[in-house]
C-alpha cells in the first residue's frame, strides 16, 4: 500500500508561481510512474503530466509547468509558473506501478485573475 499526501497548493495572483509536492509512504517510490492530474469545479480530472522515463504534459500547460521527482525523499513535484484562472482547480498525484494505482487526497490551487 502507498499512501500519498499533496501539499503546496493555495491562492496566487495570475502570473505567479506556486510548487506542489507529493510525498509517498509505505513503498520504495522509485518503481513507480508518477502523474499530476487535476480537476476543475464541474469538470471531469484531467491529466496535466506525468514522469517515468520522460516527462509528458498536457498542451495547457507546456513551458509553464514542470514535472519532476527526488527518489531518495518519495516526493513529486509540480512547479507551475505563469499560473492562469484557468488553472483553478485541486491538483492530485497518482503512482503507478503495474495495476496498482494509488491517489493522493489532492490540494486546492486557486488562480485570482
């Protein structure tokens, strides 16, 4: 079993930065694909990027966010610059490795235009 818990997210001016971390229990992290998904009021979770032996992003978000892991700390990341309203919503992680699939609890991220 992993566990998974966000951080980092909160209520940032259009045009700032903010850095979501996720950080994993129980398992050795390093065997598994990491993903950031996030969901908007009314909208289904939408994949936003993902590390395993590349980094993938969905368009929206490309060379404004970057995706990045530290092994030794079981932690994700997610830098996300140039923020937008359009960004608003609770961003998750989610590993995987096989068909087990686990999901963080997400946290919020809030874009005032």
């Amino acid at each position: 079993q992993v566990q998974l818990v966000e951080s980092g997210g909160g209520l940032v001016q259009a045009g700032g930065s903010l850095r979501l971390s996720c950080t994993a229990s129980g398992r050795t992290f390093s065997n598994y694909d990491l993903y950031w998904y996030r969901q908007a009021p009314g909208k289904e979770r939408e994949f936003v990027a993902s590390i395993s032996w590349g980094t993938y992003y969905t368009d929206p978000v490309k060379g404004r966010f970057t995706i990045s892991r530290d092994d030794a700390q079981n932690t994700v990341y997610l830098q996300m610059n140039r923020l937008k309203p359009e960004d608003t919503a609770i961003y998750y992680c989610n590993a995987r490795n096989g068909g087990a699939s686990y999901w963080g609890q997400g946290t919020q991220v809030t874009v005032s235009s």
